[in-house]
C-alpha cells in the first residue's frame, strides 16, 4: 500500500449484515463498483464519504477506517 493508504473494513461489515455492494452503494449514492474499489483500498474516500460510511453501518469512523492495517480476525491483536 502507498504511504498515504487507508485500511478500511468495509467488506467484512458488510459481510457480517449480509449487504450486497450494489445495496450499499444504493444506499450511500454511489455506483456499485466503487465500493469494490474502496474495499480493495485502490481508492481513498472523501471525508464526507467515509462519514457517510460509518453512519450507514452506525459504527464510529475508526471502526470502518484505519491509517494502519487492522489485525487478521482470529489472530491475538485482535482481541
């Protein structure tokens, strides 16, 4: 990842609430294929955007994104 990445958690949330790339990005106004995007880290959302994110999972920022990569499930960081 370049030096200004974002890590985010954006493909197991919505895993974890069964929500399909296309809800999503129906949800937050965006095309379908740039949620693929953003989950693959080739692209860096907007303030706004990651904003919009985390309201629509209803978790704070930080939990969807990160300037450092987020532990594997499973591994000991991570708990």
């Amino acid at each position: 990842m370049p030096a200004e990445a974002v890590y985010n958690r954006i493909a197991v949330l919505r895993a974890e609430r069964g929500i399909s790339r296309k809800k999503l990005a129906d949800a937050l106004d965006i095309h379908y294929q740039t949620v693929g995007y953003l989950e693959r880290g080739e692209y860096n959302p907007s303030l706004f955007l990651s904003l919009k994110i985390a309201e629509y999972f209803k978790v704070p920022v930080e939990v969807v994104f990160s300037l450092e990569p987020f532990p594997l499930l499973g591994s000991e960081a991570a708990k």
